[in-house]
C-alpha cells in the first residue's frame, strides 16, 4: 500500500489545479509503535512548511466509524492548509525535507493523503408556515 505521493501523482495533483489555496486531508493508519515515529516526522515536516505559508488546521485520533465498511477506520485525521498546490509539491521535492520523510514512511501501514478545495454551501431554504 502506497503511502508517500509519486511522480505522476504529482504531475495530476498540479495539472488539477483550480487556483488557490489547498487543504490536505492526511488519513493515517499507523505500523505498531508508528505513532511516536509520526511525531517525529510532524516536527520536521513543521520545520520545512511553515515557512512555506503551510498551517496545520487540525490533527486528530480517530474514533469509532459510524458509516464504514470493516476496516476503513483510520487511526489519525491531519489536515494541512498550504496556500497553493506548488507550495505543496516545492516542500516535498526539496530534498532538506526529504531526509526525514523516512519517519513517515515508517510510521505507516496506509494512508490517504487527498487534495480538497473549499466550496460554499447552498443558503438554506425557508419553508413557509
């Protein structure tokens, strides 16, 4: 199971881009004893995104699934705001963050890390009495 992006996802992850600001959701599934390794990695991974306008927004246990197949539980929710996808790609092709990437890899078993952008919501609609 893949758990580090590639090339050719990155050439879709850029060529997809609707301008703007990108926030990561990262879905974590932890080896055994992974969870102190991710820790490590966050405090590196802080180190080369911050100064890249790059913000954790949140990071998260995850609970018990209440609308999932058997085994699409995930052990932590990360999300990252980055204020564009080249912010993104730049951090991860520079290769000061790529000596502690291992940390990551370690870390896990499984992983979706997915780009989202935000959308408005319809107003809501008032019935008549």
């Amino acid at each position: 199971m893949a758990v580090d992006p590639r090339g050719r996802d990155l050439k879709a992850f850029l060529a997809d881009d609707p301008g703007g600001p990108v926030v990561m959701l990262n879905l974590l599934r932890f080896r055994p004893g992974g969870r102190e390794s991710y820790a490590a990695y966050l405090a590196h991974f802080r180190a080369h995104a911050e100064h890249r306008g790059a913000e954790i927004l949140y990071l998260g246990d995850g609970g018990t699934a209440l609308v999932a197949e058997d085994g699409q539980a995930w052990d932590a929710v990360l999300l990252v705001r980055y204020p564009d996808r080249q912010a993104f790609s730049d951090m991860i092709a520079d290769p000061a963050y790529q000596e502690g990437t291992h940390l990551r890899t370690e870390a896990l078993t499984e992983a979706v890390l997915q780009a989202t952008a935000p959308w408005t919501p319809p107003e809501p609609r008032l019935h008549a009495s």
